[in-house]
C-alpha cells in the first residue's frame, strides 16, 4: 500500500486497527512512533546497483492502555512527516516488534490494515544460476512409459 492509499481510507475510518496475518491484532493501546522515509541503495549479488525508497512506520506497544489513535490524528502525522521531511507517496513498510523488530508490508481488508509477511528474494536470479521451481504432479497425471515398464513375469524386477 502506498501512502496515498492510506491517506484516502483514514477519513472514513473510526478506529485505527493494524492485525497481523495470522489474525493477531496489534494490541489497541499501540503507538504510531516513528514515520519516515528510508532510502536503501544497495548492491545485488549479480552486481546491479539498485535503489528503493520507502515510506516507514514504527508501530510501538507501550504500557499506555489509555491510548487510542484516532484516524484523523495518523492523517495529521503523515502529513506533518510530508511538509517537514518531503516524505514521497512510496510503498509503506511498517515495523513492530515481537519477537523481534519484523518488517511488514501494509494492505487493507476493509476494517483494518494488515501487516503482511515480507520474504527475502534474490533480484538476480539469472545472474546466480538459479534453477527455476519445477511444477509438482499427482502421481496420477503421470503417464506410464510402456517402454520403460515392468510387467508381472517379465524378468525386470
């Protein structure tokens, strides 16, 4: 999700809920510390240079059960973030500590945002040599070779 996208769904929201895929809710109490850009230029391992940008959120659990973000306060924070820091409508990527602090993409189920699993993956595969993902059969859409099977009495097995 980009920031655009959030900055048009938080208007007609009352409640600010954030869940993790495994259906997990951020406790409500939780507090939005950090919002920015981060701007990663890297390296991949076939040597092509490569820049990302992305806008990010700290999500924070705190002892604070009192607290609640209301919609229209985040909207005034990402807004503050875009007059102050030139923050760009980039792809928002949310970080909340568990066990540790993991990396999230955003999206949205109608109700709450949800934090979806990042995976690593390597961006040249053509340059590693790496062997594409055979599709798996049932062993019923096999068909048998006739040349190449044993039948009872044969003297093959």
């Amino acid at each position: 999700m980009k920031l655009s996208e959030i900055k048009e769904i938080l208007p007609a929201l009352e409640n600010v809920e954030f869940q993790l895929e495994n259906g997990t809710f951020v406790p409500e109490h939780f507090h939005v510390t950090e919002i920015g850009q981060i701007n990663k230029n890297f390296i991949d391992c076939g040597g092509v240079i490569r820049n990302e940008k992305a806008v990010n959120f700290q999500l924070w659990d705190a002892n604070d059960y009192e607290h609640r973000l209301k919609p229209g306060k985040l909207l005034n924070i990402i807004r503050l973030s875009e007059e102050k820091l030139g923050i760009e409508d980039a792809e928002i990527e949310v970080e909340y500590q568990s066990n540790t602090i993991g990396k999230y993409d955003l999206d949205f189920n109608g109700n709450t945002f949800v934090l979806k699993n990042k995976t690593t993956a390597c961006l040249a595969q053509d340059a590693c040599r790496i062997p594409s993902v055979e599709q798996k059969k049932s062993l019923s859409e096999l068909t048998p070779n006739q040349s190449n099977s044993c039948t009872p009495n044969s003297g093959c097995c």
